[in-house]
C-alpha cells in the first residue's frame, strides 16, 4: 500500500515541483531557500499521506503546504534588509493565501509583461550569469523535476559533480541579486535566447548522445519537448518558442525509426518511415504554423524546423526537396552562421546538386581549425566521396570519424561504412 502511495507522491511532484517552487520564490526572493521550503512540502507528503490517504487533489495539497512553509519562514526571518518592503507585502499576501481551501492567485500577483511564476521560474534558472553547464543542470532539478542523479545518469557526470553544479548556480543567482522576474523589453529576446538555447541542449543530448553506449537518451528528449511546450503557453506571442517546439515534435517524431533491434543507428535516408510518430509530426507542422502567424522574422529555430518539415512531408527519402533545404540552411546561414549548419548546407547541396558540389563546401570547411575534431564533418566527407566513387579516401574519413566519435554506438556505425568503402 505505501509503496503505491509514494509512486503517486513522486508523480505528483515530477508533475507540480516546478510550480510549486515558482511560486514559493516569488514569495521569498531566494531560489534556494524556495527549493528546501517545496523539498518540506514533499517530506510532509511522505509523513502524511501514507497514513492520512492522498488528498483529492494532491497538487493543491502541495502548493498549499509549502506556501504555509513560506509564511513561516517570512515571518521568522529579520526584516532589516533593504527587500523589507517587499517582504512585508509579500506577508499580507501570504497572508490570504494561509487558507485550507488553496485558490490559486497566479493571476492576481502577475506583475511583468508576460507575468507567470513558471515563466519566471525559467528565466531565472537559465539567467546567462550561470554557466551553460549550470544553468542545463538546474533547469532540468527545478523544471524537470529530475533528480541529481537522474541528471547525472543522462550526462554521464558523477553525481557529486552535478550536486556541486546546482549548488554553485543557487549561490551564483544569490550572490549575484538575480531579480526573480521576467525581463522586460529589450533584454527579453536576449534571455529567451538563453532559455531557449538551456531546452535545445537538452533535447539534442536527448537525441543523440554525445558519449557513451546509447545512441539516444529518450527521457531528456521528452523533458526538453515539456519544457517547450510549457514555453509555448506562457509565452505564445513568441515565434521562436513555437518554432523550436516544432523543431523538437518533428525530430522527436523519428525516435523509434532512429535504432534496429540491436539498438544501432538508423541514419534518416534509411529509416522505416511508417515507424515515425504522425502525431508528434501534426503537432510539430501545427506548431510552425502558430510560429509563423506571428509575423515575426523567421528565426534560427523555425528555420530549423521547416528543414525538419521538409523531411517530415516527404513520402519516402526519394521524394525529399532538397532543393528547398538547401536554400533553408542558406537562409539559416545568414540568420545564425556557424559551421556547423555550412555543414548542413554542405549535405543538402549535395543531394540537390550533386556530390561534387557538396565536397567542395567540406573541402573548405576543412581548413577550419574548429571543426577539425568534430567527427560528422569527416563523417560527411567519407559520404561524399564514396558517392564519387573514391573509396579509399572514403575510407580514410570514415575512419577519421570513427576515431574522433566519443559515442560507441556512433563509433561503431561509422566502422562498419569504412569496411563497406573497402
């Protein structure tokens, strides 16, 4: 019996953490100090409902209690900074919130252009004052409710690194008075770039695995689709958030299509198609069109995800435009240049035009010092020059791209296309 109860209360705060802990910092202006007041909500549950029975509604049962937690704490601390004005506001509003019967108040505190505790909450989490590290490892503790190890699990960290990450990135915000609000105007773009840039890491980490032995981490695809979608209704004047949301469906659409049965790679021009998910697909094409009402200039993310589109609409890898994606990773260049999507570029030039065409971008791209190590350059190259019919360099690049790859299972299929160039 107990046993059933503590998977509910550990569904529940996978579920309501984030919101719990929103709302509690907003109240107490201190991210950390909100995270052990919600942590105090949950060790109530565990005492409680096993004997009591699970509340009707278990989130409200949450929110109330570490709401309560707060008022507690407020009271007791030392009103003698320069925040006790808004401590003592915060008091009375407590105040009428300390009621059995929980009502949600989100709307009445809203106070910024967008206004929500969530919202808040992320822009917070991923303030650029953290870095990237920091600021992934603590979206995914507070936003996605993971936990330390479950992070450090999918990151394959040691537990005691991501622990210390989490409590570096509360200190950094504490020390540095990171406001527990939405930016306003001109500084909003550029912090939703940075929460933006937190979710895609985490999905790409999720798709494809930069080390270990599995080619794809499912659960942090999943947690960067919930995130984004969670952006999405938050903030739904913003084009680019329903972009990458778009981005994320369509590419999580291809998950079961991506491995065999042994778990190795399926490359895209190889998968079985009648194994994507349709549904993740409409949800992402319907995504890009609620990006691109907005009116707003098409940006890195919706970019990215008409190419995705491109391949989504397509019947079979024959009948894929590459045409168009080519003038889409173009129009990416100018949009967000990096090598990278030159890269791209490089790849759907040579589907369009010809492989010929294609090598000539790499053969350039070569010569930068940057990307010399990173394996799917070489990867690309190998590709080319087989369809060219040059095998033995084929080989030679395959080979290159299996020895820079720190992923076994990447390691392993670039292997098996350097003995097929023999």
């Amino acid at each position: 019996m107990h046993s059933a109860v503590h998977q509910t209360i550990a569904t529940v705060w996978r579920i309501e953490s984030a919101r719990i802990v929103a709302a509690v910092a907003r109240r107490v202006r201190d991210l950390g100090m909100a995270e052990e007041l919600a942590q105090d909500a949950l060790v109530a549950a565990l005492e409680h409902w096993p004997k009591d029975g699970v509340p009707n509604n278990p989130g409200a049962w949450l929110m109330t209690t570490a709401k309560n937690r707060a008022l507690d704490a407020l009271r007791h601390r030392q009103m003698a900074d320069a925040r006790h004005e808004d401590i003592a506001r915060d008091l009375e509003a407590l105040g009428a919130l300390a009621v059995p019967d929980f009502v949600d108040a989100l709307d009445a505190a809203r106070q910024d252009d967008i206004g929500d505790d969530l919202l808040r909450l992320i822009f917070t989490a991923c303030h650029p004052v953290l870095s990237t590290d920091a600021r992934v490892a603590l979206t995914l503790k507070l936003l996605g409710g993971l936990t330390t190890h479950e992070i450090a699990r999918a990151f394959l960290v040691p537990e005691t690194t991501i622990a210390q990450r989490i409590v570096r990135a509360k200190r950094t915000l504490a020390d540095a008075s990171v406001p527990f609000e939405v930016p306003r105007a001109d500084a909003l773009a550029e912090r939703l770039g940075s929460v933006l840039e937190v979710v895609y890491l985490v999905f790409n980490e999720g798709y494809t695995a930069t080390s270990g032995s599995d080619w794809m981490r499912p659960e942090l695809c999943n947690e960067a689709l919930r995130l984004g979608r969670m952006l999405a209704e938050l903030a739904p004047d913003q084009a680019e958030v329903h972009g990458l949301v778009a981005l994320m469906e369509i590419q999580a659409s291809r998950t079961a299509a991506r491995t065999d049965a042994e778990g190795a790679p399926v490359l895209l021009n190889q998968q079985n198609r009648a194994r994507w998910d349709h549904l993740l697909i409409r949800r992402g094409l319907a995504a890009l069109e609620r990006a691109a009402a907005q009116g707003q200039p098409a940006g890195s993310y919706r970019l990215q995800a008409e190419i995705a589109a491109c391949h989504a609409r397509a019947p079979g890898a024959d009948a894929t435009d590459w045409p168009l994606i080519a003038a889409l990773y173009t129009q990416l260049m100018r949009v967000a240049p990096s090598p990278v999507v030159e890269l791209n570029r490089a790849v759907a030039v040579g589907m369009s035009e010809g492989p010929a065409a294609g090598l000539a971008i790499v053969e350039t791209l070569l010569q930068d010092k940057a990307l010399q190590r990173y394996h799917w350059l070489h990867a690309v190259q190998g590709d080319l020059l087989e369809r060219l019919g040059r095998r033995d360099a084929a080989r030679a690049a395959f080979r290159q791209a299996a020895a820079l790859s720190e992923n076994q299972r990447e390691k392993q299929l670039l292997e098996r296309r350097a003995l097929r160039s023999m």
